[in-house]
C-alpha cells in the first residue's frame, strides 16, 4: 500500500487553543506550543512530529474554528 | 517527502468552508458551535444553495451566527425564529430557510412558536444546539438541565420537587404529525460529525422537496458554563446526557 503524507496548516491568530485537535489526531502530531502564545493569549496548536503525518484531517474535522488546512500526497 | 513540497503539489483534503468568512468567533474555545457552523456551510455550499439560503438567527450565543456564515440572515426576537422562518418560506417557497437555536431560545422562551411551526408543517427546518444550559448569561438552569446537574441557579442540583422534569424537545417534535425528519445528534468525534453533517443534509433536502417540518437536535457541551475543558466536557456530555437524550433519528417519514 503507498503510504501517504500529510500536512497541517494552522492559522495560528484564529486558534484558540482547545486542544480538540491534539486530543483527536490519531497520530500524535500535533501540539499546542507550551510557551509562545498569539496575539490573543491562547497557547495555539502546531505540527510537532509532521513526520507521522498521514493527512486524515481529523484535526481539522474536530476544529471548532475552522483553522486548520491539510494536504495530503501519495509516496511515489 | 518535505513539508513544503506536500504543500505545494498536495491534493488540500480539508479546508475551512468558503461560506464560512474570516470574522473570528466569539465563540468560547472548544465550543461545538462553531463546528455545527461548518456543517451548516459546507451543507449549504455542496447544495448549490448559497445565494438562495435565508436563516434565522435566535437570541442566545449563537445571536451573531450572521456574522459568520456569508447567506442572507434575519434577526429573531428572543424564540421567535420559527415564526419568522415561517413567515419567509411562505413568501419565498423556493429558497432554504432554516433557524438556528439554542436551548434557551427554543426550549424556553419559544417553545410555542417551535411547537406551532412544526406543527403546521412549515417546510423549515430547525437546527436545535442543547447544551442544558443558559451559556450566554452565565450558566443558569435551562428547561433542558439533568435532574442532578449543578448550574449557578441550582446550586445543589436540578431537583423535581423544586424545578420539574427536562424537556425533551425532540421528542415532543416526533410526536407531531406535522414533523418530516426529527433526529438527534451530537458532534464530539469525527464519525459523529459526519453523521450529524449527513442528518442536517438529509434534513434541508426534506425542506426543499417540501415534505414537512424537520428537526435537527445537536447534544451538544458548554464548557464554559459547565467549568470543564473542552475535551472533559465532551466526556461528561458522553457519560450524561446522552444517555438521557439518546442519538439517533427519532421519525423520518420524507422516505416514502
């Protein structure tokens, strides 16, 4: 089976930081930055291991604010 | 295979909905509003239906949903959208008309005007968010709170003796011979939303082919009012009001 790549995107100024999509990503990827903060206070949410990445976008399925894109390429 | 590269020359698997505009939500974090929104315009978008959409806005925390999804809006008084809705269908039959309410707004305040539209067979449909509680004001006891459920206005819990029985809208609704398709959702994990996505779909359809009054209840959280996180929120909707409002499409008589 070709294993496929994905890609987060997060508009970080529009997050808010629930954390539903690091709670609902199957892979781990992503993760709400532990320090830094957007110009609205919310700690926000960011790829970490974009490696495991696999483009399923339950993130941005889950994402109450509709901040998050993804991409997905098949490996050739 | 780089990040970058997946960006450039990737196939985009989710976006946020065009109809959805950039105007940031007022919305708390984590609340479900926002993705019964995205359903709403991803529905609306993949039925061609943009310029040909009215809603109806209700008084509660979704007051300002025409902020957010660009169709044509009106504003209710507080638990009058059904009226209204139905007031528009009737003068403009070939458009999409659909409310948008809260518990507050369409349990409480507006349960006439609810009961009589769908009663009459208006073909609206009404997209009903229950979160068993007043989330707009503060967290007070709503018609819809569990018996036991601890707000500010019942501090001790929701007791019969002092404060009756939940409503249970939806199933009110099915009852009537006026409804078409009343169903029961929530939005908590991705298979759900699909599923609630594939309700609200099936529920404007019935409402353009003319067939009746549709309901579409969301079990949804506050987790503002409810002092939880967005995610223990979900769990505590999971463990108690599901059991007490359970999912599931409660009449659906547009199959004929």
């Amino acid at each position: 089976m070709a294993k496929m790549h994905g890609a987060v995107v997060v508009d970080v100024e529009r997050c808010k930081g629930c954390n539903l999509c690091v709670a609902a990503c199957p892979q781990k990827v992503l993760e709400l930055t532990p320090k830094t903060v957007n110009t609205k206070g919310y700690h926000y949410s960011q790829p970490v291991k974009e490696e495991l990445c696999i483009g399923c976008a339950s993130c941005a399925i889950v994402c109450p604010d509709g901040c998050i894109t993804v991409y997905r390429k098949k490996e050739e | 295979m780089t990040r970058e590269e997946i960006i450039k020359t990737g196939d985009v698997v989710y976006r946020k909905p065009e109809l959805l505009n950039d105007t940031p939500m007022h919305y708390c974090p984590g609340c479900p509003h926002g993705v019964v929104h995205k359903l709403v315009a991803e529905v609306i978008d993949e039925m061609g239906m943009r310029d040909k959409t009215i809603a109806v806005s209700p008084v509660g925390c979704s007051v300002f949903a025409y902020r957010y999804i660009d169709v044509d809006w009106e504003e209710a008084a507080h638990g009058r959208a059904p009226a209204l809705a139905s007031a528009i269908k009737r003068l403009w039959p070939d458009r999409l008309v659909f409310t948008y309410q809260g518990d507050g707004d369409l349990a409480c305040i507006g349960t006439a005007e609810t009961i009589h539209a769908l009663n009459r067979s208006e073909n609206i449909t009404i997209i009903f968010i229950n979160n068993a509680i007043y989330g707009m004001t503060g967290g007070q006891m709503a018609p819809t709170t569990l018996l036991g459920q601890k707000t500010v206005t019942c501090p001790y819990g929701r007791e019969v003796a002092l404060h009756g029985y939940p409503l249970k809208i939806a199933d009110i609704a099915a009852i009537l011979p006026g409804t078409c398709y009343v169903t029961r959702q929530t939005v908590d994990t991705v298979p759900a939303i699909r599923k609630a996505k594939a309700a609200i779909r099936k529920a404007f359809d019935y409402s353009m082919q003319g067939k009746g009054s549709n309901l579409v209840e969301i079990v949804s959280t506050c987790n503002s009012g409810w002092k939880l996180s967005p995610e223990k929120s979900f769990e505590w909707m999971r463990e108690n009001m599901v059991p007490f409002y359970p999912l599931g499409d409660l009449k659906d008589t547009g199959k004929e």
